[in-house]
C-alpha cells in the first residue's frame, strides 16, 4: 500500500494554489434589478422618393410615408424640408395602426435639399425623423 508522506516541500508549492482557493467567493451576488423595457416609440419611414434621387426643377412630386405604432397608432404625420415644417396630415379616424400617406412637393431651388418625415401618437410622443436627400436639378 502507498503512503503519502508530508513534505514542505510539496506545501510550499500549493501553497499559492491554496491561497487562491481560500481567497475565492463563492457567495452567489445578488441579482441585479431587471431594467424596465424601453417603450417602443413611433416609427416613421419616407418609402419614396428613394434616398439621394434627383429630381427634376419645376416638377411637383409625391412623397410617400409609412408611420407605424402598433402600441397605440399614429395621429399626425408631419414633412419638413430643410428643417422647415411643409405639410402635416391628421388621421381622421383617430389614431391607425399603420398610417400611410402621400404628399407633395414643389421642387423650384436647385441643389440638394433634406426631408424628415416624423410620427405622433395622440400623447404627443414623436418617433424619430426619417430623413433623405434629394437633389433637385435644372430640365433638360
């Protein structure tokens, strides 16, 4: 039968791996708190003209826009271009779940010029703004 025998030596080498062990925690830490979800915001997205299009100087064109809310609908969508408010469009069947609308623009300036479409709920919560480029040049 084999004996283990005790040495010094042997402990001075598990000694830095006892002292590591000794100095684990294996106290299980407390559960951090459960974050509260972020409420999901309105949506808004410009479907057409696509995004760096040119389109031709003295011609009205349409602007589609899709805003979506599914937790309680949009009210209002508003177009801006060059950060100036152009055209909002109220639903008037109270707050939709999808709203989709059409509108327009008088592109008279040439050069580029940028578009922000932006939801509301009936609160007043805003989704973020959509934003494309257009570039408005002279006919050929």
């Amino acid at each position: 039968m084999t004996r283990l025998v005790f040495s010094p030596r042997i402990f001075l080498k598990l000694a830095p791996l006892l002292a590591c062990l000794a100095a684990c925690n294996l106290i299980a830490p407390k559960p951090l708190a459960t974050p509260a979800p972020t409420p999901a915001i309105p949506q808004a997205q410009i479907l057409f003209p696509a995004h760096n299009q040119q389109v031709a100087q003295s011609l009205i064109f349409d602007i589609e826009i899709l805003a979506s809310d599914p937790a309680e609908g949009i009210r209002r969508v508003e177009l801006y271009v060059d950060e100036q408010l152009q055209q909002t469009s109220e639903s008037g069947a109270g707050s939709l779940r999808d709203y989709r609308v059409t509108m327009n623009w008088f592109a008279k300036e040439t050069g580029w010029h940028k578009f922000a479409a932006v939801a509301y709920r009936a609160d007043g919560t805003a989704s973020h703004p959509h934003i494309i480029a257009l570039e408005v040049v002279p006919q050929s």
